[in-house]
C-alpha cells in the first residue's frame, strides 16, 4: 500500500533506531553500554506511583477535560510561576500525554506553509521532522564552543532570519550539548524575538534537571510572555518518561487552539496519570532529589573518563544528562575522520559502547568541522559507566 505522500517529509527520533542496532547486537550475546537514549533506568518516586494506584483504584479511570484536570492546571500554574516570576493561570494550561506533543500542536497552531522556522541544530530532531511534515521551511541555527560549555551562535541566528521567518524554538538546558545561556545570551534572544515578531517555542524539558545553581528562563524577558509557548514535561526531573505526562503553558488564545488540538487527537490526558503529576509537583520532592544527585554522580564519572582519552575533549554541562564530546582527534586517529556511521559501528563492535553521533541531532551545518558524539548517562549506572568507559579508553588508546 502506498502511503499518503506527506509521509515522506515524516523524520524519526533517530535515537530510537541507534537502540534497535544495540539490541540486536546485545541479542547476539553481546554487552551493550547503552549510552544512546535519553531515557532513565531510575524508577519514578514511590509517592508519585502510590498516587496513580490510588486515582486508579478511586475510579479517576474516564474520560476529563480535553485541557487537562483543574488541579494539575492550577498545579502546573503555580508551579512555573514560582520558577519563572509569571503570572498564569490554569486557563495558561493545556495539559498534553508527554512534553513531544507539544512541539507538533505549536507548530500546527501558529506555522502556515510555507512560514520559516529558526530551531537548534545540533537539537531534538522532532523540530525538523514536524516543521517539515507541516509545510514549514527548516532553518536551523547552530552553538559555538565556549570556555565552559557551548553557546548559542546569535551571528548566525541573526543571518538566518528573513521576512518569512515566524517562530523561533529555543531548547535552553539543551539536547543534545547540556548547554545552558548565559543572562546575556537569554536577553539577546528575547530581543531578537521582539525585533522580528516571532513566535517561540520555548523548550525547557530539562528545566530544574541541574547538578547546582538556578535555571534560568528566557520568559524572564521582555515581550516573552505574550509570544511564547513552554513545552513542560515531567519526563525527566520525576524520571516519568513513559507516563506521558507534558503541558503547554502560554497565552490563553494560542492554548485555546492547542486545546482544539487535544480534543481531535487524543482527546484528554489520563486521568489517574494527571493526578500522579499533581502529587510529582505538590508531593514529597525528595524521590527527585535523589535522581539529581544519581545523575550528577554519573556524570562526574563519565566527564573524567572521557577528558582523560586521548584525542577526547568533553565539557561538564551543569544541567541535562548529556555529555556532548569534541571527538574529531580520536575519530581521526581511528581513520573515519568523516564518517560518524562507521565510528558509531566500530566502537560499538569493539567495545559495546552504544552512543548517538552529531548527525542523528540534525544535518551538520555549512563550515561545521569539528566531530562530536552524544552521551546519555540517564539510563546506565555507575558501574557500568566505569566498565563502558573503560573499554572505550582501551580502544583509543590500541
Ligand atoms: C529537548 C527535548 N524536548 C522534548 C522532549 C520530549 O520529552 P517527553 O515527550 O518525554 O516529555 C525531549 C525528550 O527527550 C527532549 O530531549
């Protein structure tokens, strides 16, 4: 059967497929450090699961509002406003199964064919596929290495941008780099989004997911308000990524429609689910201490590990469970200078160390030649991470 031709400009989490090759590898008997996926091998808090079983067994089993339960509107209200300095409200709020909805529901709400849209490249490769899906035009802005971690490349944002140019996403605490703005790099942005009157995406699924310090947020800004949309997820901070449970929050028109959005596709969000994220924001806070502090454990090791192979250098990203390596050395010494594919393979085969490369976070950009690879440590524990590292170091070093 031949599908309809819009699939065709359909792309894929291609993380997802690095998994698949990891699997089938570790199928053949052999050991996977699985490195690849951005998931969590760390169990959701027990208040949080208590608070499902509880809603489930109470009934809290049908169908509710298409934009989400009060409690957790208010919830989720109060809790952005306490974090960014806003003044929402429930109406603010529409509640989405994940954080990933709400990037296709913004670009449906506000993107017309045709309409440019400016997103992170290296960045979640969802953005493109759905810009594209839509009808939109890619237009995708890179980062720059700085002193202590990347930043974003405001130049070349600037060059980017042309009259059709209409939203703008920004993934601050960023995948794949961990990278984190500056206050100066914030404010540039939101007075580049005021200047050209864009919308923006405002992706912070890592927001508060940080080792130490605040986080910042570009809705501190002004003009942000009342043009952004921020994609909430509880994915990551309560390690819930396969509870589905996101929000978009911004001014009530566009959420209105994104509401709309809801009502058409899956019609609410689960009941007993909502009430779980209830309990994950106004609960006991400490199960999700306690997966800060696991995860900055992890990434302390592995950023030792890496910096001390040679033709390695690695950044120690303060937020986010990524490490983003500069590997242009050791991909060159291996002989594939210029082929991620093959070095992905062969450190794979020879070590069972699975990892995503720059390529599945987007096309690499015009001048772009330096060579990185993406790190998860959210799903793989410490001793693992010692063992994996360990043969990756012994590979590089033969
Ligand atoms: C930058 C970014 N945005 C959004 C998401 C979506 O997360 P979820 O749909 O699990 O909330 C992810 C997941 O990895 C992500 O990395």
């Amino acid at each position: 059967m031949k599908s309809a031709d819009r699939i065709g400009k359909l792309g894929t989490e291609t993380a997802f497929a690095v998994s698949a090759e990891a699997r089938a590898w570790a199928s053949q008997g052999n050991k996977v450090y699985p490195f690849h996926l951005g998931d969590i091998n760390i169990r959701t808090p027990d208040n949080i699961i208590a608070a499902a079983h509880k809603a489930m067994l109470d009934g809290k089993t049908g169908y509710v509002a298409n934009g989400g339960i009060i409690e957790l509107k208010e919830a989720l209200a109060a809790d952005i406003n306490a974090t960014h300095g806003t003044h929402y409200s429930a109406a603010h709020v529409a509640v989405q199964p994940g954080g990933k909805p709400v990037i296709g529901k913004f670009i449906l709400a506000l993107m017309n064919p045709g309409d440019e849209v400016l997103y992170p490249n290296p960045g979640f490769p969802i953005y493109e596929s759905q810009i594209e899906f839509n009808g939109g035009k890619c237009v995708p802005y890179g980062f720059l290495p700085g002193k202590e971690n990347f930043g974003l490349d405001m130049a070349a944002l600037e060059k980017a941008v042309t009259p059709k140019t209409r939203l703008l996403i920004v993934n601050d605490l960023q995948n794949p780099t961990g990278a984190e703005s500056s206050e100066t790099e914030l404010k540039a942005i939101a007075a580049f989004a005021v200047k050209h009157n864009l919308f923006v995406l405002c992706d912070e699924a890592y927001f508060d997911l940080r080792f130490s310090g605040k986080s910042r947020t570009l809705l501190a800004y002004p003009g942000m308000v009342e043009r952004t949309i921020i994609l909430y997820t509880f994915s990551k901070k309560y390690a819930m990524t396969g509870w589905r449970l996101g929000a978009a929050i911004g001014p009530q028109d566009i959420i209105d429609v994104i509401v709309k959005l809801n009502l058409n596709d899956e019609s609410c969000t689960a009941h007993f689910i909502q009430l779980a994220g209830v309990e994950a924001l106004n609960g006991d806070q400490s199960g999700s201490q306690k997966i800060i502090g696991i995860l900055k454990e992890r990434r302390d090791v592995a950023t030792d590990i890496l910096n001390s192979i040679p033709g390695v250098k690695c950044f120690r990203p303060n937020a986010t469970f990524y490490l983003y390596p500069d590997v242009t050395g050791l991909m060159a010494a291996k002989g594939f200078a210029d082929d991620y594919d093959g070095f992905r393979k062969d450190v794979l085969h020879k070590t069972g160390v699975s990892f995503c490369t720059r390529l599945h976070f987007g096309r690499a950009l015009p001048g772009e030649s330096s060579r990185y690879v993406r790190l998860a440590y959210s799903g793989i524990d410490l001793d693992m991470i010692k063992e994996g590292l360990g043969k990756f170091t012994d590979y590089a070093k033969k």
